[in-house]
C-alpha cells in the first residue's frame, strides 16, 4: 500500500509510456526494505523478466549487495540467466528455420 501511494503521488498524465521509473523504483523501494533471502529471491525472478535488460541487470547489481544475499540467491540468477539464454537460443533457431 505504502509503495503504491508513493508511486500515485508521483504520477503524471503522460508518463505511461516510461513504466519502467516505476518499476525500478518499486524494485529499489524494496531493496531498501532489507528483504529476507525469500524476498530476495522473488525479486531476483521479476528482475530477471524484466523487459528492461539495463534495469533487470541494474537490479540484479544491488541485489547482491543485499545483507541476505548468498550462494543460493547467486545460484538462481545464474540458473535463471542460463534459461533465458537457452530460450533465446531455441527462438533464434526457430525464426532461422521460418525463414
């Protein structure tokens, strides 16, 4: 709730078209909240699908000068990292293949 008034608050009619200020704003505001190592993991997971790879790799930067950050934490965006490279592969194959 806290979140989202801020961002309402900060609202201007036109902005829907640079969504992404306010996803990494929601992403810093959390950040700052200390997440747990759960917390941190699920970020990781929406940073990682983030449409935004300058955001998405941003984000990723402070997650992992979070105090809750470890092994498995780093172990999960390697392994989430591998799976999007490896879907981006099949897809580039696809469309060569289309073609």
């Amino acid at each position: 709730d806290l979140l989202f008034l801020k961002q309402l608050n900060g609202y201007e009619v036109g902005h829907e078209d640079s969504s992404e200020h306010d996803r990494n704003g929601a992403f810093h505001w959390w950040l700052k909240k200390k997440p747990s190592k759960d917390e941190l993991m699920k970020l990781v997971r929406l940073a990682l699908i983030d449409p935004d790879q300058f955001l998405s790799e941003d984000i990723i930067r402070y997650i992992k000068k979070s105090s809750h950050f470890d092994r498995d934490v780093d172990a999960l965006i390697e392994n989430l990292r591998d799976e999007k490279t490896q879907q981006t592969r099949r897809a580039s194959r696809g469309l060569h293949r289309d073609q």
